[in-house]
C-alpha cells in the first residue's frame, strides 16, 4: 500500500494520500465466519455446475417448472416444482445442499441415531 501512495503523490495534479491499517478480529465467534465458509461453498458449486445452457452439461435445464396440486396440469409424478431439460425431456440433473447450525441431535445417542 505505501508503495501506490508514494507512486500517486509523485503524481502532479493528485492530492496527499494517506493509508490507515488497522489489525482486527473478525467478531462472529472471535473466528472465521461460517457465512463465509458457505458463501464460498457455493461460489465452487457454481464454478463446477457450469453453464446451465450447455447442451454437453449433465445439469442443463431450460426451464423451472411449478406443478401444483388443482391446476390442470399437475402431474403426480413430478416434484411440486422442478428445472425441466428440452434436449432430453426429462427432469433436469440437480446438486442439492442443506447446511443447518444445530446438529441433528442434542445428545450423543441421539446424533448416532439420526445418522443411520
């Protein structure tokens, strides 16, 4: 940093510039943020997905389609609301993820349980 402020005050025509540093903690925990850890999850899930438009692609989807129960063209077969392929009319490939902060269990015994 003080090697661009020196360069720029060289400058003619620009004014002073100062540079302030501060060391701080990140508050969250004292630590890493867990936001940043999914913001940065996903920026990689997006990166490896791709173009959705991409013929090639084994996630490609044309369209998000909503089916629901009394309109008249639900189909029970789908899911309430899907991404649907044109290329290979069907139900588009999809990565899915959940991220909780609690655990499944209170207890140890009950963690195992919910793991099986």
């Amino acid at each position: 940093m003080e090697a661009i402020a020196k360069h720029i005050n060289n400058m003619e025509g620009h004014h002073k510039v100062q540079a302030f540093e501060a060391w701080t903690r990140w508050l969250m925990g004292f630590g890493p943020s867990p936001f940043l850890a999914i913001r940065f999850y996903y920026h990689g899930k997006e990166f490896i997905i791709g173009n959705p438009r991409d013929p090639q692609s084994a996630l490609r989807w044309d369209k998000i389609v909503l089916n629901c129960r009394g309109s008249k063209s639900f189909d029970p077969r789908f899911p309430w609301v899907y991404k649907w392929d044109d290329i290979r009319k069907s139900v588009a490939g999809a990565i899915v993820t959940f991220v909780d902060e609690e655990p499944p269990g209170k207890t140890l015994s009950t963690l195992g349980k919910s793991n099986n």
